[in-house]
C-alpha cells in the first residue's frame, strides 16, 4: 500500500488578541472636556441648537439618528424646571414618558441633558 501524505496544518506562530481593543464612546465626549477647568466647550450644533424656538427643537429632537425617549431634555417653564424623557409629541402636545401630558405652548425652552 502507498504511504499517505500528512495533512499539513500552518502553525499559528502570533498570538490572538481580539478581545484587547474595544472602543469606547465616550472617548469622544471626554475630548471636549477641558482637563483643566472642567469646563464643557459648546460645538457648533448646541449653539444652532439653543438658538431654535421651543418646535424648531422638538423637530430637531424627532429627526435626530437616535430615538426621542433615549434624550434626556429638561423642560422649561415660566416658574419651574422639569428633568424627564419625551415619548412623543401629539398635536400641541408633549408626552412624556411619565405619563404626563405638557401643552407645547407652556414650554419657554428645552435644554438636551448629557
């Protein structure tokens, strides 16, 4: 009988680190930082952003590449502030996603919490 050859099988010779990198997004954020005042410069965008009208923001919040009710906003009124999430806007209306229900024309301004 005829002798077989071996199956040949390449050494592996480098090690495998795939584990060892991984990004992180909050990379980026920690960029804009000022290391040393604390201090969190505004880019372009939250400048145009606090310069729109109360509507002109909740667009901007609907269109955006994330969904709504992942952005924490705080809600501005004549007398008070109001930290929440925004499920959805109906009409003249904000929903939140505590149930409550907000007249857009109550609002003086909405500020995007980081």
């Amino acid at each position: 009988m005829k002798k077989l050859p071996k199956i040949y099988q390449n050494e592996s010779i480098k090690k495998i680190n795939n584990n060892k990198s991984v990004f992180d997004s909050l990379k980026d954020d920690l960029n804009i930082i000022d290391k040393e005042n604390n201090i969190k410069e505004e880019s372009q965008e939250d400048l145009e952003f606090k310069s729109l009208s109360v509507r002109d923001k909740l667009k901007e919040l609907i269109n955006q590449k994330s969904y709504i009710f992942n952005t924490k906003v705080s809600l501005v009124f004549s007398d008070h502030e109001e930290s929440t999430q925004i499920a959805g806007v109906i009409n003249n209306h904000i929903i939140t996603m505590d149930n409550k229900i907000i007249k857009i024309d109550e609002v003086k301004d909405i500020k995007i919490l980081k």
